[in-house]
C-alpha cells in the first residue's frame, strides 16, 4: 500500500507539473514573439524620436515616357460626420462587430458589415464629386483620456480612451512610373497593412508609414515623436496590381498585389490607379498614444492598415484614369 501511495503521489505531481508547463508556454505563445505591458498597452519601444530615424533614400523611379505621372485628389473632408463603427466590409462582410477595434470612415456614409453594391450605390457621400467609395482604417486613442463619446467604448478588446480626430485626410490616386493605368472595376475591395504584424512571422506585409509633418523624407513603422508644432502622420498606399478578373480575392490579397521596386507590375496582372491615404493628427510632443487593434496585437503602430471599396461610376473613375495617363494633377 506505501509503494501504491508514494506511486499516486507522483502521478498527481507529474499531471499538476505538465499542466503548468503547457500554461506557461501557452501565456508565452498568446504574447506573440514581442514583450509588451500588462494591460496590452504600446511599450517604450513602439516610439521613436522622428529625428533618430535616418532621411528615406530616393528609391521611386522616375515616370518614363510610358508612365503616368499624374494625380488625382478626392476631397472626402475628414470624418466631421463622425462616421464609426467596430465592422469590416472587405475583411468580415455580414458580421457586424467583426473588427473587434473601430474604424473611422470617409467617403460613403452608410457603410458597414451589412453593405451590399446596391446600399453603397444609393448612399450618400462626404467626398465632393459624388465618389461614393468607401476609404477606412483603424482609429488613433489617447489611453490617458477616457472616451465620453459614441465609438470610444464600444469596441472592448482593450481598445479604450479618447479618440484623435484627423486633422487632415488626404485621398489621392496616382498613376504608375512605366505604364499607363486602367480603370478599377466598380466594388473593387482592396486592404494594405497588415492587422495581425506582431504576432505574424513577417513583416512582409507592414505597409503603414507614420512620420512627422516637418521631416517628410523620414519615415517609420513605430510611433513618432515630433517637434513641438509638428502633426503625427500616417500614410497608407494601397496595391495597385490588378488580375483583371476578381472584385474580391480569396484571401483579400491575391487579386490586388504591389508592383515591384521599378514600378513593374507581377506577371498576368495590370496597372490601376495608386490610392494613397494620408492621415495627420495634433499630438502634444511626448504623448503616448493606441493604434486600435486586435487584443493580441498590443496596439503595435505595424499593425496600421486601411481598406478601401471602389463605388466610383465609370465615368468617375474613366475621369481619374485620364488625368493620371495624362501626367496632370487633378482634383474633385
């Protein structure tokens, strides 16, 4: 009976003792291969002083006599309607809630999960010329503020605090340096960034730049420290490769892709318009501030993305294709 005892003994050590190891490592994988605070919160390392950050090199090739060197402005405002919501029509269409952080919107001012073609078509827009696509991305929070408005604590996940309202926003499209562009197709779904970087094995899809209104020629995937006077931005541009079939790829990314480093588009695919969303905020110099994101992500500033639905009619968008083919700059 000792020997069947002291035997059961150490069977109920052995279970408790494994139970904790795969506890821990299971904490330890649920953190994602980066260290961050308790409460999920952006560490020390998330930020940079922008002036620490080295000038870009000039690596854009210059348009060739092929190319189309033109733009095309979309004056969308800002966000003064207050347009939020915690859904991701090009990611979890028909779930509402689905982005589990908040977006903020310009352009189409019905959009949410439940969207079809046809809601997007009859809704009406914030962008002058009637363009009635929708541009949206995850929206910035002062953690040391509590939110009081609708939107600020509605998505949970850790996503609280005081939302920063853009300053500016900017909508451009732009052309390709050794080709012309063609048309988008009409409800084409489109997303940069990458919303699960930090605990992804790569970062081959971080996309967002965050800089500073001052330094233009730098730019960083953390958090900026700018000068005194200086607005945080965010810049996010969009694939511009298309394989002239899908409206929709399989994994949100496969029928829209990024040209190379010379402006050549990937085999079987072609040129459409660049769109380039620029977002500025006033942040006082030294405050910390929250990317919305997914609990796991820690609000890490590479996990910025943005997605983008074309609702433009063809003549709006025939409109944009000629002004980029053309090499002039163009405005709504």
């Amino acid at each position: 009976m000792g020997n069947e005892h002291r035997l059961l003994t150490l069977a109920v050590c052995l279970v408790l003792a494994g139970g904790l190891i795969a506890a821990v490592l299971g904490a330890s994988r649920a953190a994602g291969p980066h260290a961050g605070t308790a409460d999920g919160r952006p560490v020390a390392s998330d930020y940079v002083d922008i002036r620490d950050v080295p000038p870009l090199a000039a690596t854009a090739p210059a348009p060739g006599s092929e190319g189309s060197a033109g733009s095309m402005v979309v004056d969308c405002g800002r966000n003064e309607q207050g347009h939020y919501n915690e859904d991701n029509l090009v990611v979890s269409p028909g779930l509402l809630g689905g982005a589990h952080h908040t977006h903020a919107y310009v352009g189409n001012l019905s959009t949410n999960a439940l969207s079809t073609e046809a809601s997007l078509d009859a809704a009406a827009t914030s962008c002058a010329g009637g363009d009635r696509s929708t541009y949206y991305w995850p929206v910035l929070r002062r953690p040391d503020r509590p939110g009081t408005r609708p939107h600020e604590d509605s998505a949970g996940h850790g996503n609280v605090g005081q939302i920063v309202r853009e300053t500016s926003v900017l909508v451009e499209f732009r052309g390709n340096p050794v080709s012309k562009v063609v048309p988008m197709p009409r409800f084409l779904r489109a997303m940069t960034g990458d919303a699960v970087a930090y605990t992804a094995d790569t970062e081959a899809d971080v996309r967002a730049r965050w800089g500073c209104s001052g330094s233009p020629d730098r730019a960083t995937t953390r958090y900026p420290r700018c000068p005194a006077g200086e607005r945080v931005t965010r810049t996010l541009v969009f694939p511009s490769c298309w394989n002239g079939l899908d409206t929709v790829g399989v994994t949100h990314r496969s029928h829209l892709l990024f040209t190379a480093a010379n402006g050549v588009c990937p085999k079987d695919t072609f040129p459409v318009p660049e769109l380039r969303v620029s977002l500025a905020y006033e942040i006082p110099p030294g405050l910390n501030v929250a990317l919305d994101s997914f609990p796991e992500q820690r609000h890490s500033p590479k996990t910025d993305h943005a997605m983008f639905v074309n609702a433009m009619t063809d003549r709006q968008m025939a409109a944009v294709v000629h002004c980029l083919n053309e090499g002039r700059a163009c405005r709504t």
